[in-house]
C-alpha cells in the first residue's frame, strides 16, 4: 500500500463515522480511489461529495496544510455555528494524519 492509499484510507476512516454515504458500495470503493489520486497528484479543481444531499464534499486543504492534503467544507445555503464547529472537529482529525 502506497502512502497515498494509507492516507486515503485514513480520511475515509476519519469521516465514514459522520458519513455514512462513505459505506455505500460505489462511493466507499471510488472515495478512496479519489482521495489517492489527490494525494498523489493534487488538483486545485478537486472535489469529492461525501453525503447524499451534496451538502458536505471534500476540497484540495489550502497548500499551507500540505499538498495532496484534502478539508471537509460545507456546501449549504445557511452555514449554522454547529455546522462550523462539526467542520473544525473533522478537520482537525484530517490535519492529523499523516500523508
């Protein structure tokens, strides 16, 4: 397993417990896949939906945070202060593993 595939696995580890969209069969199999292939060779363009409503997807983490790196932001129309701090939490843990 490569660094990328253990990274992938990590964050996908990390948030399946918040998102359970990440055990469905398709996602769990191509969000890993995604993930690798962003580690292993970042686009700015990335994005990964990681909730059937679309409201929660995964970005390139900004380069500061290290390349390849990805952070969990929120795509609603009215971002609640627990929505932020549910955001901060999962991207802490994301920040944590190591790449």
């Amino acid at each position: 397993m490569t660094a990328a595939e253990r990274y992938a696995a990590a964050v996908v580890g990390a948030l399946v417990d918040d998102f359970p969209a990440l055990k469905d069969r398709t996602l769990g199999r191509i969000a890993p896949e995604e993930i690798a292939r962003q580690a292993e060779a970042p686009m700015r363009s990335f994005e990964l939906i990681v909730t059937y409503t679309r409201k929660w997807r995964l970005h390139p983490a900004p380069s500061c945070e290290g390349r390849g790196r990805v952070k969990l932001i929120c795509h609603k129309d009215n971002v609640t202060k627990a929505d932020i701090r549910f955001a901060q939490r999962l991207n802490t843990a994301l920040q944590a593993i190591e790449l």
